[in-house]
C-alpha cells in the first residue's frame, strides 16, 4: 500500500491527487506562497506579501488545519513537485458560547494583515450558521485552494474541490480515509472521531465560483468587495477587476 492516498488525476494521467502527507507538505505550502498569498483576492486585498511575517502566520493556520488529516494537494507525475493544494478544516458545532476556531486564531494573530484576512473569514462565516441551516453538527471546510500560476487552466482547482467531496464522502460512509501529518514533532489527529455530512467554502473568485456551481453547491450568500476595507482603500480597489464578489458556498456530502 502506498504512504498516501490517492484520489484520482487528470484526463492525461500528468497531474494526480492525493491526501497530504509528511512528504507533500512543504510542497503544498510553497504553492501557498508562489499562488495563494500573491494572487488570491483577499491575500491581495490585504496585502499579506506585503507585511513580513503575516504569510508565515496564516502558514501555521494551515499547518492547524493539516492535523485534521483531509486536506488534498495536487501532484506533477513528471516532476513529483506538488502543483496545487487544498488545505481542508473540519468544523464541529458548539452549542456553548466558547468561541469558534477561527476567532481564537484571530486573537493569536500578530500581524494586521494576515489578522484581517481571518477576520473577513470569520465575517463570511457568521452571517449564516451552517449547522443549524442544514441542521448538521460537522462541516468539511475547504479553506485554502490554490494551484500555481503554470498549472492553471487544466481543472486542477476543481479537481481538488472534486477530491476534498469524494475524501468527506468516504468519512461519512465510515471509511478511515484520514493521513496524520507531522506537525511541530506531532503526527495526532485532530478531529479523529469527527464525521462531516456538509462540505463548505468561501469562494473569492469568479474561477472558483465558476467551479461550486459545475459540482452543484448552494450558493448561500454573496458578499461585494465594495463592502471591506483595509488601511483605507474598498478590497475592491486593489482587487482585479473580474472578481468583485466573495460567495458562500455549501454542498451535503450525501
């Protein structure tokens, strides 16, 4: 048996998909750093390439969310470098008025920017409550998405979307399909004996928008750019054009 466990690949077989491991995740987060933080909306909105420390910052929130063993990367057969990354959170209901993972991340935070990237997750999130929406009590969030710059355009975004649904399925169904991954020294499972039955994401772009609605999520709530600020400029003057909207987005892992 292989060290990890695939999820598929493209039509050409160059490109497959795998559950993260020990060996892909330095790989996955320097797709991070050469795409996500330098190319999507709200990284961009606010300027975390610009603020030293704030990328390392919202690493480690990643590096949290790798404990939960759902997250996907993307592989080149070819090169065995990893070329896209899903970076996947499970999120249990609390009925107690202790705050969410997010928000106590957010309070941790040391730098304004990645700290208002949070905060605008933490925004999205609140302005409908999830579990009680579809009356569930654990979600499969697909936090960070990306793929580098010299892979786009050849589905691996939604390719990894595919594989996160078909790896939350697969729990559901009472399968162990979760990889434990070395972080700070430590291979524990979070979240081990939590089972998602909903699959949720904040979309920020017209291209990941465009891939929730080919796999058939709901389209919950849409949220202008116009309506964020950060250091005195709208998210929609520093952000392209194109992508003038965010967009909650949840589909039942049935």
């Amino acid at each position: 048996m292989p060290s990890y466990r695939p999820w598929g690949s493209t039509e050409d077989g160059r490109i497959e998909f795998e559950s993260l491991t020990d060996e892909t995740l330095e790989g996955a987060l320097k797709v991070l750093r050469e795409s996500f933080f330098i190319n999507e909306s709200v990284s961009k909105a606010v300027d975390i390439n610009l603020e030293p420390g704030a990328s390392e910052e919202l690493e480690e929130l990643c590096l949290n969310a790798a404990k939960d063993g759902v997250s996907v990367v993307a592989i080149d057969i070819t090169s065995n470098e990893v070329v896209g990354v899903s970076f996947n959170k499970i999120q249990v209901s609390d009925s107690s008025t202790e705050k969410s993972y997010f928000e106590r991340f957010s309070d941790d935070c040391q730098y304004k920017s990645s700290k208002a990237l949070v905060d605008f997750m933490i925004d999205i999130d609140s302005r409908i409550n999830l579990f009680k929406h579809y009356n569930v009590n654990c979600i499969l969030e697909i936090m960070f998405l990306a793929t580098h710059p010299a892979y786009e355009k050849r589905r691996i975004g939604e390719l990894l979307v595919t594989s996160s649904l078909e790896l939350g399925k697969e729990l559901r169904r009472g399968k162990n399909v979760r990889t434990p991954v070395t972080i700070h020294g430590s291979d524990d499972l979070s979240n081990a004996d939590k089972i998602p039955t909903l699959a949720s994401a904040i979309m920020t772009s017209n291209y990941s928008q465009r891939i929730a609605t080919k796999l058939h999520f709901d389209q919950l709530i849409e949220v202008s750019y116009d309506d964020f600020e950060f250091n005195g400029k709208k998210y929609s003057e520093k952000i392209n054009k194109v992508h003038q909207k965010c967009v909650l987005v949840a589909k039942r892992l049935a």
